[in-house]
C-alpha cells in the first residue's frame, strides 16, 4: 500500500520497521585516505617553508641597514 507524495521505499521500511525487520545497508567505516594525509603534510611543508623564507628575509634586511 502507498500513499501518494511518499516514496515507496520510505513506506517499506517504516512497515518492517514495524515488524521488527531492520532494513540497514552495513557498510564498514572508510578512514581517511591517504591522500588526505599527504595534502595535509604538505601545507603544513609549505607553511614551514614560507615562515622560514620571510625569516631569512628579515635577517637579510636588518644585516643590510
């Protein structure tokens, strides 16, 4: 039985619901990949680089006055 402007697999599951049937997909849990990891590793390179490039800059500057 469907009501109109319910989709029929909400209905579905609200019946076995009822019934005491679980209906979940089990899916296992997906870590972070390691791409994820390796772009973080590189912003964190890149911010290393650039406060040691304006570092050196600096020191360049003071030694030069």
């Amino acid at each position: 039985m469907t009501w109109p402007g319910i989709p029929q697999l909400w209905v579905e599951a609200t019946a076995a619901a009822a019934r005491g049937i679980r209906m979940a997909i089990k899916k296992s849990r997906e870590g972070s990949p390691l791409w994820v990891w390796l772009a973080l590793a590189l912003l964190a390179c890149g911010a290393l680089a650039y406060v040691a490039a304006v570092s050196v800059m600096e020191y360049l500057m003071a030694a030069a006055t």
